[in-house]
C-alpha cells in the first residue's frame, strides 16, 4: 500500500509516492533503456544502493558515491558529479537518482539542473529530514564557505520516492533532527500539529511505521500547498525559512559540524520566537510553547556559549533573504501564525539571540 501526492506546477506535475519499498514500477516507461547516474554516499550506498540497482532492471546504470557530511556539500562534490556525468556519457534525455539525506538531495538537483542546462531526476530521500523537507520542491543547491545554500537553483524533480524503511537504519540524532523540521510546520500554519507530535511523541521515538507514515503524509502535503502556491519563494513559500536564517548561520558558525540542519533548525525557530516577543508580535508563552516541545524529542533550544551572537549576525547578513542591505525574518504572531517580517534591526536580532543561552 502507498500514498500518493501530486504536486501541481502548471506545466510541471510530479509524484510524491510513499511506501515501505523501493518501488519504481510507475516510473519504468520513462526510464526504459536511459543512462541513470545513482548518486549517493558512503554511510548510505551499503545498505540500500543495490537494493534499488535491482528495482531498476530497466536502465543502463551508474553510480557515483560521494563524502557523506554537510561539509561536503561543496563545489568539489558538485564537480564529482558532473564529472561521473561526462564519464558515462549522460545526455539531456538521460537521468540522475539521488539516494541519501538532505545533502545528497540538494547536491544530486543542483547538479541535474546544471548538466546541460538541465537533466531530469528523482529523488530518493533516506533520511526523515530530506522525506519531509528537503526532497520536495525543487530548491537545489550547494554551500558556499561564506554561508550555506548560497549557490544554486529551482529544478523540480521527476518524482519523490519515499521508502518509509530506510528510517529504521537511522541513527538516532539524525532521525530526531528530522523532528526539526516537523516542528516547523506547526509554527508556519499548522498549530494543530504540535497537539499531534505531543500525543504521538512515544509512537514516533519507537519509530512505529503507522505513526511515522502518518508524520510523513502530513508533512509532504503541508509543504506540497506551499511550494503550489508559490513554486519560485516570491511570497508565502518564504515562511518555509521559519528558523532557517538563524539556523543556517548556526550552522556556518560551526563549520557545519556543530549542529545537524533540523537541530539548527530547531534553535533558530527559538530564536525567531523570542524576537516575535521582543518586537511585540507575541507573547512570551510562545517561546515557552515550542521549548516544551522541542525538548520533548530532546532538540536543542539553548545556543552555546561559546557561539557569539555578533558572530552569527554576520553570518546572517549573506543570507539570500537579505533584501537591499535589510534583514528579513520569518517571525510568529503565534503557534501557527508565520509571517515575513522585514527591515529588521541588527540590534533586535542580537538581543534575541543573546537571551537564547
């Protein structure tokens, strides 16, 4: 049994197919007898990467197994790819599969955009994270030493394949960062969300496959309304960055070594909360509010002390929502109430930072 969401962008539609198998039945007209690159790394390529070369019977195939790390989401590792895609000789008819986490997603896309100006692919997310977030809605890119996601672009994919499975080889860390983003969507437009993980926090730390399909159903249809209503994040797809701009600054700060992206991810919508209070869009139970939660699936919601706020305002400034020199925030009016604040203050964001430690 699957689940299956369209995602609809005008003149581009594509599946979201979630099941406990890899399964690529519904795809094999249009990768019959095609060049398919599999790109994945080296933690992930032993457990499932021959699993899927034999539900792919039907292509010619390649791989190219790349560092596994946040750290080698980098130019270098683009450069791999592309470099396996001249190897093997791969057209504009031709297709990449990527197998792993957010990383290998993002890094797998931005390489099929850029090979000949743009190549299909699909995406074999691994990890909770990339099943619910990353994997979906064709923002593709690689980090720059200067920040992360800098350099990239929107390619949508074939389709998302998502194997509920491959969650059970999850190591415990990655998995709950993968909450992170969950999380997310409660504090965007879904307050009803966070009653959800509260109630089902033990089925979902057990790692129970009914309640897991469930997180994963509801996640992909809450980011697939946002991505058709805005595919290109001109409008309301930004609030999808909740927590993200002070996450990503998080993340350089630490050489992307410190935190996992949800884990960074998780801190950052703390942070937005206490500036939603500071500015007096909120009250201060909000705050409250998404702490208990976070703690609940033990996310971090204190910055260490050893990050120095000016340090991650820095960082904040390269951030590809910086408009004409001025930050722009997605802050809360409450649980469920994101919204794209602009002209924000240096000093604002540095004393809501500092009162995060």
């Amino acid at each position: 049994m699957s689940d299956h969401i369209q995602i609809n962008l005008g003149d581009h539609q594509y599946p979201l197919i979630i099941n406990n198998a890899f399964n690529f039945s519904c795809l094999s007209k249009r990768l019959q007898d095609k060049k398919v690159l599999l790109v994945s790394n080296e933690t992930v390529a032993p457990l499932y990467l021959d699993e899927i070369k034999s539900a792919l019977p039907f292509c010619q195939l390649f791989e190219c197994i790349l560092p596994d790390g946040e750290q080698h989401k980098n130019l270098l590792s683009w450069e791999l790819i592309l470099n396996s895609l001249a190897d093997c000789g791969l057209t504009r008819t031709d297709v990449l599969i990527s197998i792993g986490g957010g990383v290998i997603c993002d890094m797998t896309g931005f390489a099929a955009a850029s090979w000949m100006r743009g190549v299909d692919f699909i995406q074999v997310p691994t990890t909770l994270l990339s099943q619910i977030d990353a994997s979906i809605g064709g923002k593709t890119g690689i980090n720059h030493p200067r920040g992360k996601n800098l350099i990239g672009a929107f390619h949508q994919p074939l389709a998302v394949m998502i194997n509920t499975t491959t969650l059970q080889t999850l190591p415990q860390r990655e998995f709950v960062a993968g909450i992170g983003e969950a999380i997310k969507y409660a504090g965007i437009n879904q307050p009803d969300f966070a009653h959800w993980l509260s109630d089902n926090q033990t089925g979902i730390m057990s790692l129970d496959d009914e309640v897991l399909r469930e997180l994963i159903v509801r996640c992909c249809r809450f980011k697939a309304d946002l991505v058709e209503q805005d595919e290109k994040e001109q409008g309301i797809r930004a609030l999808l960055n909740l927590g993200h701009t002070f996450g990503h600054a998080l993340e350089a700060a630490t050489a992307y070594q410190g935190y996992l992206h949800g884990e960074a991810v998780a801190l950052g919508m703390v942070m937005a909360a206490e500036l939603s209070f500071q500015l007096g869009f909120c009250d201060s139970e909000l705050r409250k509010t998404l702490e208990r939660l976070l703690r609940g699936f033990k996310l971090p919601y204190r910055l260490k002390k050893s990050i120095a706020a000016e340090q991650l305002v820095e960082l904040m400034r390269l951030d590809k929502k910086v408009q004409s020199g001025q930050h722009r925030l997605i802050l809360m009016k409450g649980l469920g109430q994101a919204f794209i604040a602009k002209g924000i203050e240096e000093n604002d964001i540095l004393n809501a930072i500092r009162a995060c430690v």
